[in-house]
C-alpha cells in the first residue's frame, strides 16, 4: 500500500477544517462530521480551538483509501500560526491548498504559495464553496494563475485540452504530447512531484461535493518517496499529553529503530 504524508493549508475561512473532515469521512476514518459551527470537528480538539472556531496547532489523523495509507496533517489558517504552519511544511510528501470560489486568492494564500514554493512541496489545489452563486470555473483558473503563477491545470475534466494544457506546462511534455496526442498517469505524476504543474479540483467540502474525487485525483496522480536504507526521521512538532509527558513528532524517512538505540541530531 502507497504511503503519503500530506498537509493541507489555506488561509483563515476557505474551508479547510470542513475538507479535512469531509476527507476523513469518505475514506471512513470518522462516522459522523463534525462542523466548525458546532464546535465538533475531529481535528480541531483543543478547547481555545473550538471556542475561537480556528486551528491553532498542527494535527495529525491516518485514513486509508483502497490503495494509499495517508497521514493527513491539518495546519492553521490564522497568519498569527503560521510558524506551526511552516514547521509542517518540512516532512510533507505533497500539500493541499484549499481556495474559496468566492474569496479567491488572499494575501496569507500567497505567503503559504510561497512557503510550499520554499520547501519544493508539490501541491494539489481544492477550489471550495462551489456551491455558492456566482462561482465561475474560468474565471477563478484566470484570477489563480494571474496572482499565483503559470502550472495550474484543471483536473475536473479528462480530455483533449486537459491534456494540452498540461503539455503546455513543460517542453519535454509538448513534445511528446505532440507526436503520441496524449500523456501517461506517471508522466503526469512526475510533472507534479517537480512542481511544473499543480491540479486543480473543484467542489464544495460542506456539501461532500467533488471529494470523492478529489481523493481519487491525488490517489491517482502520486508516488511514494523512496524510503533510505538508514534510520531517519524529521521532528516537525513538540507537545505534551494530558499527564504531561513529552511527546515528539516525526516523520520517518528511512531505516528502524530499537529500544535504547542512540540517535545524533543533525
């Protein structure tokens, strides 16, 4: 089973608490959605958290599709957290940027393109609140690239332009979109493990619209980091349980360890 440790960002009100739990509800890691409103979301389990209706530190939660085992981590939308938020950043294999349909692109949705940008993170976008009036495809893809950059592609519809659009993105791809009119699932995954295009789904987290295949774009379009022969880890987090003892937070990125084996820090 391909195993994936992903992170998913936004600025403060995109919906990005809603699609955690919508994506831990398809894929049966919870029961019943919790809801921001009600104070109930799976993540969001802090006190001050429910009270203010906001994530303040990093979480994490493990849900499995048919194929992929993903450790999702949830990270703050308020710019006051964003040094939580930029710790997470260093052990994702790939993020998630939530935007509103409606609000567009933020000025803190421009610091966190530019920290994903920073640390190579290859980034899948969820366009949310679709369902709202007055939400316009065309025109949202126009207003993301003209503030964000060139490489975001949609990936709601798989035909001829999706994937002319996507051989726009990289010469190589031209080329050979050119002479064989189509492109493979693992080329298109390379494009965006090296970040030269970014798919972009469109629905609505609310309203489990467009999540199921959300799920299955990313489930499509990744690859596992190669695991290295010798123990490694990256700590992106330190906290405390409820007695107190010191808990600390790490991505494996190789080997194993035993019981009283010594660790350097780099």
């Amino acid at each position: 089973m391909k195993k994936l440790v992903m992170g998913i960002l936004a600025h403060v009100d995109a919906g990005k608490t809603t699609l955690s739990e919508a994506l831990l509800y398809t894929t049966g890691k919870i029961k019943k959605l919790g809801r921001v409103d009600d104070r109930n979301a799976y993540l969001d389990n802090y006190e001050l958290e429910r009270e203010r209706g906001i994530t303040i530190f990093s979480k994490q939660a493990v849900m499995k599709t048919d194929k992929t085992e993903f450790t999702l981590l949830d990270t703050p939308g308020h710019v006051d957290f964003s040094s939580e938020t930029e710790r997470t950043l260093q052990v994702l294999d790939y993020a998630v940027l939530v935007i509103s349909a409606r609000d567009g692109v933020q000025v803190h949705t421009e610091t966190l393109w530019k920290l994903l940008s920073r640390y190579n993170v290859p980034t899948f976008v969820f366009i949310n609140k679709m369902d709202l009036e007055d939400t316009d495809k065309a025109v949202i893809m126009k207003n993301i690239r003209k503030d964000l950059g060139e490489g975001f592609v949609d990936f709601s519809l798989e035909d001829d332009e999706f994937y002319e659009n996507i051989a726009l993105c990289d010469e190589m791809s031209m080329e050979k979109y050119m002479e064989e009119g189509t492109l493979s699932t693992e080329e298109i995954s390379v494009l965006i493990k090296e970040r030269k295009i970014f798919p972009c789904f469109f629905g609505s987290a609310l309203r489990l619209f467009g999540v199921e295949e959300f799920i299955g774009g990313i489930e499509k379009y990744t690859e596992e980091p190669k695991a290295k022969d010798e123990f490694g880890a990256k700590v992106f987090k330190i906290s405390r349980d409820n007695q107190g003892n010191r808990m600390t937070f790490m991505k494996i990125t190789g080997g194993s360890l035993k019981v009283r084996s010594v660790v350097s820090y780099l």
